[in-house]
C-alpha cells in the first residue's frame, strides 16, 4: 500500500504544486523512491514466490508436499463467504 499511496501524492505533487505541506517528507524527491522501491519490491517478491516453487520442483522432479493444499488451505481465509467440499 506504500508505493500506490507515493504515485499518489507524487501526481498530486506535480498537478497542484501549490498544495504541497510545509514538510521535507512530502517533497517530490523523497517520494519516487519510495514509491519505486515499493513496486519493485512488491512486483519482485510477488513473481519471486512462485518462481521458486516451480524451480524446485524442476529440479527435484517431483512436486513439492503440501503445496497444494496449502493453497487449499488459505481458501477459507481469503475467501471466507465460500466453503470448499472436503
């Protein structure tokens, strides 16, 4: 949530200029980084995961125990109007 709330106020920075706070933090500059590190980090970590999981099972040649029902698991929580049949 860091880097969409940094594009943000960084296009509200360059749009209204004369709506800047008074504060350091608020300036444009400080601003792009953080909001370039939240997309790379969250874009990078997101395609990280599932990375690695088909790299191990390539290499092991088998699939990994549990994956999928982990992911089965995490339905309940994520979607919690809908039940799975067991």
């Amino acid at each position: 949530m860091a880097a969409p709330c940094a594009s943000l106020t960084g296009a509200g920075l360059l749009y209204w200029p004369e709506a800047t706070p008074p504060w350091p933090a608020t300036r444009f500059g400080p601003l792009r980084p953080a909001h370039a590190t939240g997309i790379l980090f969250g874009f990078g970590g997101n395609a990280l995961i599932p990375a690695l999981f088909h790299v191990v099972q390539r290499n092991a040649r088998a699939r990994l125990p549990g994956a999928l029902g982990a992911a089965a698991g995490l339905q309940p929580v994520l979607l919690p109007g809908r039940s799975r049949a067991v």
